[in-house]
C-alpha cells in the first residue's frame, strides 16, 4: 500500500523519525493502528447509545439542560 502525504506531513513525520530513532513506516503504523482503534470504540460507544435510546435510557432536553445548569453553578 501506498500512501501520499503533503510535502508538510511528510517533513513532519521525517522529523519525528529522526527525533525519537524510529522508522516512518513504524511511526505511520502506529498511527494508523491508533486510529482504528479510536474508531471501533466510537462506533461501541454509538451502539451504547443507541441501545440505551431503544431501551427508553434517555433524558429529555429539559433535564440536561437543567444538569448541565447545575454542573456549571457548582
């Protein structure tokens, strides 16, 4: 697989490379592995809601309004 950056992610990447003695290819898996994994638990946490929301586990908009309220006079 091929991937293309900007000349300015690319210099960016580079630099991270030679600052921390690893590989950009290492460094472009990492990232790649980190962003998958922050998508699949967000695509969790949605299912969580949605799960709740058939289950009725819902507050009204008055509700949060109001917790939120007290949140911020606290």
């Amino acid at each position: 697989m091929e991937v293309h950056l900007p000349q300015i992610q690319a210099t960016r990447l580079n630099g991270l490379a030679v600052r921390t003695g690893r590989g950009t290819d290492d460094l472009v898996q990492e990232a790649v592995d980190r962003l998958l994994a922050h998508a699949e638990r967000m695509r969790e946490q949605v299912q969580v809601g949605i799960d709740q929301i058939a289950r009725g586990e819902f507050l009204e908009e008055e509700e949060m309004e109001a917790r939120i309220d007290r949140m911020l006079r606290a």
